[in-house]
C-alpha cells in the first residue's frame, strides 16, 4: 500500500502535491500539513498533531472527529513520526512526505532521521529538494544546475556505483558519517546504483 504525509514546513508546489497524491491508499496531513494537502484540492483520510501551528483549528471541523488524532503538544513522538507511524500501521509499505523543507534545524534531522530507522519512508519532497532511498537501482533526469548528494544509511557495509555524475561513486570507501556531497549531473540521464547497503540521494533543484 502507498501513503502519503502531508508535514509542516516549506513544500512542494499545490501541482506537486496533487501529483504524488495520485495512486495512495492513504493520505496523512500532519498538524499544518493540512493547509499543503487542501490547497492542492485533497482531504487527508486522517489529520494528526498536536494542531499547534495548525492557521485555523476551524479547518478540523470538515472532517469526522474520528479522522482526527489530537495530541497534546508535550508528547514523545513529533507530528511527522506520528503521521509516518500512523501510516505503517495501517499497512503502508511505500511512503513518501511532502514538506519539512526550511525551519528550524533540529526538526529537519528529525525528519531525516526516520530514514535510518526499520521501517522507513521511501521518498522526500520539500520546496527545493527531492530525496529519495535508493537500495537497488534508481534512474533520473537532472539538470545541470541541479546538485545531487549521497549519504550512507543503516549499517551496511556499502558500495555504489553511478553514471552520468561528475564525480563517480564507485571509487567511494564509504563508512558511517561518510558522505558525497555536491555531485552534479553531467548528463540529463543519471543512474545510481547500490551494490550493497541503501543510500539517501538528494536532489537540490535550482528554482527558477
């Protein structure tokens, strides 16, 4: 099954969001990622938070009280992990997370490291960037101006290879806290491979 968690933070455009709506068993919009969701035209299947950055608690009202999961804001778990969880546990396999791009520092590398635990997201858009895990092969088309950057998840031992990127993965001795950072695309068609371990690739678009 696919899911997908509307967060806080800067996002992808309304186009964007409706687009990686397509095809998802279930939608998750947490706290103010309910803003990001309806101005793309969606009504998440559940809201969830603690609903304090939330512009209107007004907007909560269009939905069945049994849709919406309202914690208090002191609690151990962070809007987007309780949206993520909430997603595995209805069965997802495959989730992917619009938003948590920008704000504070601390609560992008709590988004970035769900990503290391079992299980985990797939895939991350936020207003610039396009993140995803890669554990096999994975094929995309970049832009010149584009940076792409690889860091090293789990345990490994890793290895990778790639094409079409300025500097190789292949001669990478990669270790935990290892990471190739600023690649660029040489070519339009970029392939990076993981021959062993899985890696976060993440894709910096240059905005117009």
């Amino acid at each position: 099954m696919k899911g997908l968690a509307f967060i806080g933070g800067e996002g992808p455009d309304d186009e964007l969001c409706a687009g990686l709506a397509v095809g998802a068993d279930l939608v998750v919009a947490a706290d103010s990622g309910l803003v990001r969701a309806e101005n793309a035209g969606l009504r998440p299947d559940w809201i969830i938070g603690d609903m304090d950055s939330l512009d209107s608690q007004a907007r909560l009202g269009a939905y069945p009280p049994s849709r919406v999961m309202r914690f208090p804001p002191d609690k151990d778990f962070t809007d987007t992990e309780l949206a993520v969880g909430l997603l595995f546990e209805k069965g997802c396999d495959d989730v992917t997370l619009a938003g948590g791009g920008g704000g504070r520092l601390d609560h992008v590398l709590a988004i970035a490291a769900l990503f290391e635990r079992e299980p985990y997201p797939l895939r991350w858009f936020t207003a610039r960037e396009e993140i995803y895990v890669v554990s096999d092969e994975f094929h995309f088309n970049a832009r010149k101006t584009d940076i792409v950057s690889v860091f090293p998840l789990g345990n490994g031992p890793w290895k990778a290879q790639s094409n079409g990127l300025k500097w190789p993965l292949a001669p990478v001795a990669w270790k935990r806290g290892f990471f190739g950072l600023s690649n660029v695309a040489e070519t339009g068609a970029v392939t990076i491979k993981a021959l062993s371990g899985r890696f976060l690739v993440l894709i910096t678009r240059d905005l117009p």
